[in-house]
C-alpha cells in the first residue's frame, strides 16, 4: 500500500468552492480539509466506516456527544455511520450530518483513485460553539492524518482478508 503525507487547508476562506459545496450547512464558520494521497481504494462510505466504525465508540460519545451536544444515534444502521446520520452517499462522497442545541456539523468523506480526503464544517449556532469548538480543534486537526492512515490500513487489510476489519 502506498500512502503520502495528510495535506491539510483549514479556514472556510482558504478552502476551494468545490470543497465548501459539499457541506449543506446555511453558513460554515470552521471548515478544514485533509486529503491523504493513497492507492487504497474502496467507497466513500467504506472509508468513513473504516475511520469511524458503526457506532460510537466511548471516547467518540464522550466529544461528540459529551462536549459537542452532538445528537447520534448509540445503535449502528445501514442510515448512520458512528451515529451521524447519512445525508447523501455516492461511491465518491459520503456526507454524515449531526446537530446540537449550538451549533450543526457536517463530516464529508471523498474518495477517488488516489486519495481520500476528510473535510470537517461547522455553523456556531450559538456564541458557546467558538468557545468549545476553539480547543477541540486543534486536537481534531492533530488526529485527522492519523485517522487517515490508520482508516487506509484497514481498507487494505479488509482486502486481503476479505472482509471489512473493525475500526477498533
């Protein structure tokens, strides 16, 4: 498997048209963008079940749900991936949707022959969502080229076992 280095662009402003079309949010105040170069190829769905799993995980809960107010669903279904919910799937794209009393976020997974990217956008529907989402960014933008690589393992390990390993 060959695998690059995770580029990123943070910043609404810096992000191109392209990418900021796929969120669905009315207004985006945070957006950040990471495409990792590799020749793993599976859907965008796959992959975002590669990064996330079903259902969420306890650390996942304690972020999303916890700190974020994110409401996901605890039990996984063919609709959610993590709890998020899935709000359009293609082979190339995948857009998982979740909101809380303050604020809306959208995950976006694109997929092509030799990357994968993982776009993350927020609306702060409230002033507590620049408060909290402030710190947690900057842990976020520090564990998303990990997520990448290790999701790519897991695409090429579910190859040659047959089967979709667990992303736990």
């Amino acid at each position: 498997m060959s695998v690059g280095a995770a580029l990123s662009t943070v910043g609404v402003e810096r992000l191109p048209a392209s990418v900021r079309t796929l969120s669905t949010l009315s207004r985006i105040d945070y957006a950040d963008y990471f495409v990792l170069p590799t020749d793993a190829a599976a859907t965008a769905e796959r992959w975002a079940r590669a990064m996330f799993g079903d259902k969420p995980d306890a650390i996942e809960l304690f972020l999303w749900r916890g700190l974020l107010g994110l409401r996901l669903r605890r039990t996984g279904s063919a609709d959610t991936v993590a709890g998020w919910q899935i709000g359009e799937r293609a082979d190339d794209c995948v857009r998982l949707e979740a909101t809380s009393w303050f604020l809306a976020a959208n995950l976006v997974v694109q997929a092509t022959g030799d990357s994968v990217a993982l776009g993350t956008f927020l609306r702060y529907d409230r002033w507590l969502a620049h408060l909290v989402w402030s710190p947690l960014s900057v842990l976020h933008r520090q564990l998303v080229p990990g997520l990448l690589r290790k999701a790519a393992s897991r695409i090429v390990a579910a190859k040659v076992g047959g089967g979709m390993s667990s992303p736990r």
